[in-house]
C-alpha cells in the first residue's frame, strides 16, 4: 500500500471539481483560488457536522463519567482512535496518542523519550530540510542532555542527499528525526531508504507525516518507522489536534510528558503511578471533539481513495511544474527528484510578501515567507519563496489562475 | 481585495521607489544608526543617521525587503533629510496613524512631507503589510534613542 506503483490499480481517479462541493468554503467564497494546504486545509461538510453533530448529541467529558453520555462520549472518542489506528495501519489502537498537532507531538517525544533516554554525546540526525517544529526541540533539550545536533545536507537538486546522509548515521546517532515531505518544497524524502541505514546503525526514527500523510499512503508497519506524527487540521480535519504513533514497547518505557487528570492510577502526596500509554501521555480533558472530528476527516479521505488522492497530488503537481517552468524569471525553488504537492516559487524582481499581496488581488491564496524552515531557506540563499500548495479540491483552473496571477504580479513590478 | 485594489496599494511611485531606492547606502559621517528586522518575513534595514545638534543632516539606509518596506524607507531619508528631531517626530506620528488607520495625527506645519509621504496610506488595508512599511521608521526612531548599534523588531 505504500508504494508508488499500487496508485493507477486501484481505485478510479476522482473529480476534484465533485470534491469541491464538498466544502463549505468555496461556496461561500466564490472565485477563492486555494493554495495553501500545506499550511492548513479546508474541512469539508462532513467534518463541520460530525463536530457540531458531536456536541448536539453525545458530548460530555470522557473517561470519567458512569453516567451513560459520558460513556457515549468516551466510546466515540476510543473509536476516533482506532480509525487513526487503522489509518495508520498501526499494530494497535493503544500506540495512538492523541495531542494538538504535530508540534505537540514532536515536543512530546523530545521531553519523554528524549530527556529519559539521550546521553551526552548521543546524536540526533535530521535533514537540511526540516519545519522548524522538528529542530527546535531537539535544540531546547540538547543542553539538557548533552545530545548533539547533527543536520543532514540537501544536494544541488534540492532533494535529501542520501550519500551525505549514510556518512553522517553512526552508532551516535540514536535518533533519525525527518520529514516524509519537505514543507517548504515539496521534496519528497525516501523515508524507506533512511529507515534501513537507521536500523543498521541501531538508531530510532521518527517522521514527521504533516504533509504527507494528506497526500499518499502511510503504513507505518510497512515502514517500520518507530515514530510517526501529523496534524488533523492539514488532513481535512478540525485544528487543535493531532496525532503521535509510536511502537507499544517505546510508549511503555516513556515516563509521562504532562502530568494531571486521565493519565494516573493513583494519586497521593508521596507517590503517584501512571496509566499506560496512550492514557499516560493525555493529561487532562483532551480535545475530544477534535479526535471524533478527526476520525470523520481521515474516513472522508479514505473514501476518496488514499491511492486516487497521491495519483490526483501528482498529476496536479506535473502539471503545475509544467505550467511553472514556462513561465521567464520564474524559478520553482528545487525539491530534489521528487516533488509533492507543493510548488515554491522564486520570482526574480518580486520579494514573496509583495507578491502574495498581489496575488490575493487575483483571489489566490499563497503562503510568502520562510515557512517555518528558516535554516532551509538559508541554504537555497533565499529570504523566502512563494508557495502554492495542493489539495484534493484543487484543479488545473486553479494551478491556471495562479499562473495568471503570476504574470501580472511580473507586469506590475517589470 | 480585487486585483483593482493590488494596484491602489502598488501606486506608481512605491513601484519606483521600491525598484529604485534613493540614499541606500552606509553613511560614514553617521552618529546614530540602528537596524530593523521583521521576523516574519526577514526583512532587514539598517538606517544611518548623521545629526547635527538639533538637525538631521543627512540619512541613508541599506538592506533590501519588499516593495513596500524598501519605497517606504526610500521616501523616509528623502522627507527627513534636513528637518528637526522635532519635526521627525511629528512626522513619524503622522505617518503612523495614517498607516495603521487610527486616529489622525495632524504634523502642522508639515503638510507637504505628509502628502509625499501619502501614497503609502493604503497600507492601512492591509493589516498584515502595516510592519513593512513602519519597518525603517522604527529603527529611525530606535536609532535617535539609542545612539550606534540597537536593534529593533517590528512582530
């Protein structure tokens, strides 16, 4: 189910113009050229009901009540779970922690698995082409533990270079932390490859799924990776949630992140002792509706078809690659042998923030800027770039109106 | 927005001076400079200041950003070169409450300075645009304080 060849036999391709009426907000927007999913995408009907459905119908707090709403509340909420399980075909419901998105997610293993299991000297091996949510908190607990940060470099072309990164994997590195999809270019990683070379050196792995797991298949059983994260509100879902994977074995030897309600067996002044995982790692009243919305996200999507969405991704990004490359002073930003569902532009004479605003004169909505991968950005020489990114709304018109937009942004500044 | 109002905030004379800024340079005879930097989009300006008493001699700024916080910084030197701190002041006041769209700030006596300065006004439509253009304001201000070397962010 993973890879790349099984797409064209399975389900037919669908019509992203069908998909489009499925959200709200494009009716309410006529002429809204969305190309901004890597950043957040949009919720279709289906979503926005289950969330408001939930709260009419079922809601209380979970986990608590003996009253039979609560125990509703909680059932749903346990179901939630278990299609991210399925979704992720995850060996069980119990490897899912629900948190509020990817960040959290990230933070979460630095402070549990990290803090508890990192020496000094011990590195942490990650690429030139990380979000920032996948640096900093290796940073913030590196004085703590003594880890070292180790990046692995981009090539010429943009994409992970494999030949650098086996060089820097050593019996060190005891963590492999990248990205699946590079956020700011749409580089995709061969996450496959890296989990190999990390297995042979004996190091754990964690991916951060943000983007890819809107646009192609994940099995992380196939993958064999030991972490995987992503965030609801990029895959059609609700903000405020998000989800961290991870193998039993590692969950159960993690101590607490947040301490507090829902996460303890037993509580006195002396001595408290935990639940297990997932329980132990949600302290609190989590954001219940946010996971049963979810759930309804990540069905909505596996009903499209998860292989008919990456075919759809493709097609939409070739031709956007195709129509890009035409156009003089107009550079797509590299993203290696592979790109995905997004196109980063650099548009010789007009700064991102300029053009952003143009483009939204033409009703195209783009993210300028660093996106968050500063260190990145550094190494291409950019001071940001712009980006459209794609979602199974998405069509040519919209690929054509941006094309357009570009033009006459380069008119105006020509 | 329509592409119609693109072109309102994109007038003629920000093109030019965003393409063409006037008085980017260092300015060795400085006594005050200062340096701006917008975290959002990474915007950097550095202004020089060379003040005589009471009087801004001359001013200068490096550092490339968008169109709007390059023309803005550009038509800054040329308004302020010459006058008072006062009057700088005043101006900054002015241009200010203009730009954010708050309450007027009448710079008396300075009405010409603020009509050079007005086709950067539809910046106010723009909330997420107002930092580029205060960008280099900021660190004029910043640099008047403080003397050689401050920072100073706009977020």
């Amino acid at each position: 189910m993973t890879r790349a060849a099984t797409h064209s036999a399975v389900k037919p391709e669908f019509d992203p113009r069908a998909v489009k009426r499925d959200f709200p907000i494009f009716a309410r927007n006529p002429g809204l050229v969305f190309l901004d999913s890597a950043a957040s995408a949009q919720k279709p009907n289906v979503v926005i009901d289950e969330v408001s459905e939930f709260y009419r119908n079922d809601y209380a707090n979970i986990h608590r009540g003996v009253y039979q709403l609560s125990a509703r509340a909680s059932e749903r909420h346990e179901r939630a779970r278990a299609t991210v399980a399925r979704f992720l075909n995850a060996a069980d419901e119990s490897e899912i922690v629900f948190v509020r998105g990817a960040t959290e997610a990230i933070n979460l293993v630095a402070y549990s698995w990290g803090l508890n299991f990192l020496k000094p000297g011990d590195e942490v091996l990650v690429t030139e082409l990380e979000h920032h949510a996948n640096i900093v908190p290796w940073q913030l607990i590196r004085e703590r533990t003594g880890l070292r940060l180790v990046a692995a470099p981009i090539d010429a072309s943009g994409g992970l270079d494999l030949a650098e990164f086996e060089k820097r994997i050593s019996k060190r590195t005891k963590l492999v932390a990248v990205t699946q999809l590079a956020n700011a270019t749409g580089a995709l990683v061969p996450v496959d490859s890296i989990v190999r070379l990390a297995r042979k050196a004996g190091a754990k792995v964690l991916i951060d799924g943000c983007q890819a797991a809107p646009r192609m298949p994940v099995n992380v059983r196939a993958m064999d990776c030991d972490f995987y994260v992503f965030s609801g509100h990029k895959i059609y879902g609700p903000t405020g949630i998000g989800v961290l994977y991870a193998k039993r074995d590692i969950l159960e030897a993690m101590p607490p992140f947040q301490g507090g309600g829902d996460m303890i067996e037993n509580v006195t002044f002396e001595k408290t002792t935990f639940r297990h995982p997932p329980a132990r790692f949600e302290a609190g009243t989590p954001d219940i509706s946010g996971a049963i919305g979810l759930a309804r996200a990540l069905d909505y999507v596996e009903t499209i078809g998860r292989d008919a969405i990456f075919a759809h991704e493709e097609r939409l990004t070739g031709y956007g690659v195709d129509q890009l490359s035409r156009l003089p002073g107009v550079k797509l930003v590299g993203a290696g042998q592979r790109r995905l569902g997004i196109l980063s532009v650099d548009v010789a004479g007009v700064h991102p923030h300029d053009l952003a605003t143009i483009l939204d004169g033409h009703h195209v909505a783009v993210r300028a800027g660093h996106h968050c991968a500063q260190p990145l950005m550094d190494k291409l020489g950019l001071a940001g770039t712009t980006r459209a990114s794609l979602g199974i709304y998405n069509d040519e018109s919209d690929i054509d109106a941006l094309t357009a937009a570009l033009k006459a942004a380069q008119k105006m500044f020509g | 927005m329509t592409a119609m109002d693109a072109r309102e905030l994109y007038q003629d004379i920000i093109l030019d001076h965003g393409r063409h800024p006037r008085n980017l340079r260092a300015l060795p005879g400085a006594n005050h400079v200062a340096h701006g930097h917008n975290p959002l989009c990474g915007d950097r300006v550095t202004v020089y200041v060379a003040l005589d008493g009471d009087i801004i001699k001359d001013l200068s700024f490096e550092g490339r950003g968008c169109a709007i916080s390059t023309a803005s910084a550009s038509l800054m030197t040329e308004v302020l070169k010459g006058k008072t701190v006062a009057a700088a002041e005043e101006l900054f006041k002015g241009f200010h409450a203009e730009v954010t769209g708050h309450q007027p700030h009448p710079a008396r006596g300075l009405e010409d300075e603020m009509e050079r300065l007005a086709p950067l006004a539809g910046v106010k439509d723009y909330p997420t645009r107002v930092k580029c253009a205060t960008l280099a304001w900021h660190a004029f201000e910043a640099a008047l304080k403080t003397g050689a070397g401050a920072t100073v962010k706009t977020e």
